[in-house]
C-alpha cells in the first residue's frame, strides 16, 4: 500500500489584513481629530478677534464722542 503525504496547504492569514485595517480606521479618526481640533481653534481665534474689534470700535467711537 501506497502511503500518500497530505497535500500542502498554503496557510491563510487574516490578521495582516486586519491589522492593516485597524491601523488606516485609527488613521483616520485621529486626522478627524486633528482636523476637528483645528477648525475649533480657527472657529475660536474668529470670535475673538470679532470681539477684539467690536471692543475697539467701541473704544474709538467713544473717544470722539467727548
């Protein structure tokens, strides 16, 4: 009796894959932070200088006032 070697099977992975997605999904949300980090600190830097403006304006047109 012949005795036959199992054939070889070529073993899979997932987890490169996986960890391949893993790493582009945290990618992703922290340049989302980033970003959202960013527009807040324009969104602020705009009404503070908005503020600044109306302060001085106010400042100014009191001024020649007296």
């Amino acid at each position: 009796m012949a005795s036959h070697a199992p054939a070889p099977t070529t073993a899979r992975t997932v987890t490169p894959f996986a960890t391949r997605a893993a790493g582009v999904v945290v990618a992703v949300l922290v340049v989302g932070v980033v970003l959202t980090a960013l527009l807040a600190t324009v969104a602020i830097t705009a009404v503070a200088v908005s503020i600044a403006a109306l302060v001085l304006r106010s400042l100014l047109n009191s001024g020649t006032r007296r």
